[in-house]
C-alpha cells in the first residue's frame, strides 16, 4: 500500500522538475546572443512506478517525474558539413586576398605598369633610329632603359617581400594550432572528468566546438565520438580531432593527448617554414587538398609567387638577351670604337666580349651596362662598317630601329635565331609571338586566377551562410520560443503547487478532522 504522503512526493518532484525546466529556459535566454552558445533542452522522464496489490493482482501506479538529462540541440551531421565548408571557404578567401595582391603589383594598367615602362623604352629607340647622333635622344634611351630595370626590381623585391609575409603567416597559423590543440584536450580532460561524476557539462561542450569551428578555418577538421570502453554504467566520451588528410593519420587531439606541430618550424632549403610534427619532422604534413587558410598560404608561398617570379625572371632574360643580341652587332658614337658591347648585364658588368650566359640575368638583377650608364655615346645604333673605319656615320640608326621592332615580333632576330643565339636552333628568345604578347599572357594567366578565386570564394560563402543559417535553426536561441517555454512551465509549477495545497488540505481533513465527534 502507498505513503500517506505519497501524493506530496509526486507533487514534490513535480515541482523541482518543472523549476529546473525554468531554470534552463532561463539560461538560455541569458546566452541568447552568445557566440558559440548551443540551445539546451530538459528531458524529463517518468520516474519509477509505484507497484500496488489489489485484488486481481499487482497494479503499477506512476510516481511523478523527474528531470533525466540537459542535451544540447546539436546536430553533428550540420557540424561536419558547415566545418568543411568553412575550411574550403577559407582557402579561396586566402588565395583572393593573396593573388589580389600579385595583381595589385602589376598595377595595369595603368600610367606606372611595367608595360607602360616597356612601350617607352621601345619608343626611345625608335625616336632615336630618327636622330642617332642626337644625345638627348640617346639620354631618354638610358633613362627609360633605367625606370624598366627598376621597375624589374622593383616586382621582383614585392615578390621576395610578399613571400616572406606569407611564411611569417604560416608559422603564426602553425603556432596557433598547437594553441587550439591545447586547450581542446585541456577541455577534453574537464568534460571527462563531469561525466564520470555523471554530470553533463554542456557550457564546456560548447567551448570545445567553438575552438574546432576556429581550427577549422585554419586546416581541415575531423572530428571522431566514440564511447569510453572503461565506463559501462555511464555515458562517458572520448574526443578524436583529426587535421588535414584524413587518411595519413593525422591525429592532433586524441582525448587526453595532443600531438604539436614543430614550433618553431624547421626551414627548407630556400629558408622557409616546413610545416611537420614535433616527433616527426622527417616529412611534411599533408594538409588536404584546397582546405583552409594554412594550405593557401603554403600554395601561394611555394608555387603562385615562385611560378609569377619565374615569368618575370623569364621576362627580364628574353629583354636582355634580345636586345643584347642587337646591339653586339652595332657600333655607339665613342672616339674609343667600342662595339660588341651589351646594353644589358646582370649587374657584374663583364667585359663587352664576353656575353652574359642565358641564365644569369633575373628581374633582380637586370641592369645596364656601365659604360653605358657613364656615356650615352656608346649606345649603338647603326650597324658596324664594312670598310674597316672605326666609327659608324651619325646617321645610321638601323640597329635602334631593329631593337624597337622587338616589340613587336622576332623579325629582327631572324639570322642569330637561325644560328642558335638562344638556345636551340631556331629557338626565339621567348615563347610567345613577341615580348609583348609573352608579358600579356602572363597579365592574363594572374587575371583568370584572381577571378576563379573571387568565383570560388563568393559560391563558398553562399554555401557557408546556408549552412550557418541551418545550424543557427538548431542550436540558436528563439526568445519566443524560449518565452512559450517560460509560459508552459510556469503553468505547471503552479498546477504542482496547487497540487500540493490540495493534498495538505486532504491531509489536514484526516489528521484534524477524523476521529471521534467531540
């Protein structure tokens, strides 16, 4: 048979469960625009039946209910998605910003572009074939050959200074991992610890999946939930992350372990950070493909910027070596006789008879040759006489005008071409139709990526923002709701309360008012 009191205990757990259910509607609408907060909802149960005997048999009679767990409404399906999504949002949004700035250093076009640079120093040769004994025409000349190899230098030190950002930012990113590694199996070895006390540490649960969503825009996050085999009476969890490529075993927090990154990062043999483990540097981490900010900043470092100062280095030789060509086979105005001198060097100034080999002249270190920069009348523009004399007439402006056709094509070129003066036989100085055309394409080429990764950036942020507007539908606070919540609770707290009354009524009745008549 049951308590007297037992109504009163249905009535008491009726009440501290409905004023526990308050209290979480209460938290949640304190955390309503929380950052990383996730919406916590109270489970209640029925509690243990009360069996009875009567007289058929046994009868189960409910005892009330009482408040089983505090869940977080999280959805680790929508977790997964929005994490990978978020990692290929930040790679585009890192190779936009980067190769925005590559774009930037061109500057085209515009009045300070290379190009602009290079159709003057064309123009100056040509306008000096039309006077070449002239020394204003030949002083423009030099100045403009002059603002072309600063300009050279001037890419080609972006491209250096640019390359080093990047790897100061790679080893912040790496330094910041080891942080975010951290402080997860810090918070992996407090939630482990509430759950064996059989407490649900949600609050911290929150804090955990904040830091991942941050360390996933830095690298690819896996995260791996598995149930604590050592605990079979309670719901204890172990807490996996796994960074980059998934299948090279790359465990950053196993529960309450983390692995690090070396820090600092060992150099490679240009000087850059190699991103690797601190048990084993032997080999670089595989980061995935096109996941995360770390990765973009590794690709730009590594293969945009060298394959952009490539071109340029490329460039600057194909100039050099074209105009050189020419201008070997030409004779200046100097009562010394200097010919077969080159216009160009790569800074040594070797003697004029001795041609700078094909490899040797970089944007970096393109510049002009000394005896020209010390007197102007040593710039050859007419051909070497036949005769024998030692000076070509004041009026023979045919290798100027053969080095202002190079703009245009190779025709000029044709017979040291034919003789295998670059390379192969038969081989132009560039690839391309003409320098022009070689400079061009390479503008484009930088173009195009720019514009894939403003067209993979803008579809991964749509992508992004539905997927956080999915999430937010879950885990996000709705104070109406929350409002609703407060009313239905509140309704029965005071239908317990009332509860109560009426059975203290019921018992007042048979402990003052039973028994014998007075």
């Amino acid at each position: 048979m049951s308590s007297t009191f037992f109504g009163l205990e249905v009535s008491r757990r009726a009440l501290a469960s409905q004023q526990a259910a308050l209290n979480i509607t209460g938290h949640n609408i304190s955390n309503a625009n929380t950052q990383g907060y996730t919406r916590q909802i109270g489970n209640f149960t029925a509690t243990t039946p009360y069996t009875i005997s009567t007289g058929g048999g046994n009868m189960s009679l409910g005892s009330g209910v009482t408040l089983d767990t505090i869940s977080r409404a999280r959805d680790a399906f929508v977790d997964r998605q929005f994490r990978g999504e978020t990692s290929k949002q930040q790679y585009w949004a890192g190779r936009q910003d980067s190769l925005s700035k590559v774009e930037g250093m061109l500057n085209e076009p515009s009045d300070n572009s290379l190009s602009n640079d290079l159709n003057k120093f064309w123009s100056s040769w040509s306008e000096l074939s039309k006077n070449p004994g002239n020394m204003g025409a030949r002083s423009v000349v030099r100045a403009r050959a002059q603002t072309l190899t600063d300009s050279f230098h001037s890419i080609a030190q972006q491209v250096s200074d640019m390359r080093e950002n990047m790897d100061s930012s790679i080893k912040v990113q790496v330094r910041q991992i080891n942080i975010y590694g951290q402080q997860i199996k810090d918070l992996n070895d407090q939630i482990k610890r509430a759950e064996v006390s059989g407490d649900n540490p949600n609050d911290l649960r929150d804090l955990r999946d904040s830091l991942v969503d941050d360390l996933s825009k830095i690298v690819s996050v896996r995260i791996v939930e598995t149930k604590d085999p050592n605990f079979t009476d309670r719901s204890v969890g172990n807490y996996k992350v796994i960074i980059g490529d998934e299948t090279s075993g790359n465990t950053l927090v196993n529960d309450s372990t983390v692995r690090f990154l070396e820090d600092p990062p060992p150099q490679n043999a240009e000087g850059f950070a190699r991103v690797v483990w601190s048990d084993d540097p032997s080999k670089e981490i595989e980061l995935g493909t096109k996941l995360g900010s770390l990765s973009a900043n590794i690709q730009v470092r590594d293969q945009d910027l060298v394959k952009f100062g490539a071109q340029f280095d490329t460039l600057a030789q194909g100039i050099a070596h074209a105009v050189n060509a020419l201008h070997q086979t030409g004779q200046g105005l100097t009562a010394e006789g200097i010919i077969g001198i080159n216009f160009f060097t790569d800074g040594s100034n070797p003697p004029a008879s001795t041609p700078p080999a094909l490899p040797s002249i970089t944007a970096s270190t393109i510049s002009i040759n000394l005896d020209i920069l010390e007197d102007a009348n040593r710039i050859a523009t007419g051909a070497i006489p036949l005769d024998g004399t030692s000076l070509v007439t004041e009026g023979d402006g045919s290798i100027a005008q053969a080095i202002s056709s190079l703009s245009s094509g190779w025709n000029a070129l044709t017979s040291l071409i034919a003789e295998g003066r670059f390379g192969a036989t038969g081989l132009n100085p560039l690839s391309a139709s003409s320098l022009g055309d070689f400079y061009g394409a390479n503008v484009a080429q930088i173009g195009v990526d720019v514009q894939q990764a403003n067209r993979m950036k803008a579809g991964e942020d749509i992508l992004v923002t539905n997927l956080m507007n999915q999430r937010e539908s879950s885990i996000g606070v709705s104070l109406d709701e929350e409002m609703a919540n407060l009313v239905k609770f509140q309704k029965s707290y005071s239908a317990a309360a009332r509860m109560v009354t009426m059975m203290d009524d019921m018992l007042d009745t048979i402990v003052n008012r039973m028994g014998m008549t007075r």
